[in-house]
C-alpha cells in the first residue's frame, strides 16, 4: 500500500466571505420595523428580546472570530 497524504493547495482554503456591518444593521432594522408594523405588544416584547440576543450573538461571535485571525 501506498502512503498517500491528501494535500490542497493553500488557495483552495478560502475563509466564507461575511456581510459587511451595515447589512446587518439593515436586517435588524427590517425585521424591528416588520414587529412594529405587524406585531400587538406582547409579540413585539418578545420578538424585540429575540431579536436583541439573536444579534448579539452573532456580534459576540463575529468579534471573537476577528480576534483570532
């Protein structure tokens, strides 16, 4: 048997491109004013709360990946 390492080349390891800051702040509010529009107040506390965490999450975890590349 042959030892045959898999190797590829370095620019087939490309990162994913990310959307840039400004584009998440346009959903964030799209999706803030659909729950004004559309949403009676208890649906609105909740799905604003989501919203928050859900967006928060994502910037706690966005940050943490710039941090370490």
């Amino acid at each position: 048997m042959s030892d045959l390492t898999h190797t590829t080349p370095d620019h087939l390891h490309t990162e994913p491109k990310r959307l840039t800051a400004g584009t998440y702040v346009a959903a964030f509010i799209v999706l803030f004013l659909i729950l004004v529009v559309f949403a009676d107040l208890f649906t609105f506390i909740l799905g604003t709360i989501g919203l928050v965490v859900t967006f928060a999450a994502f910037y706690s975890d966005s940050a943490d990946h710039g941090a370490h590349h």
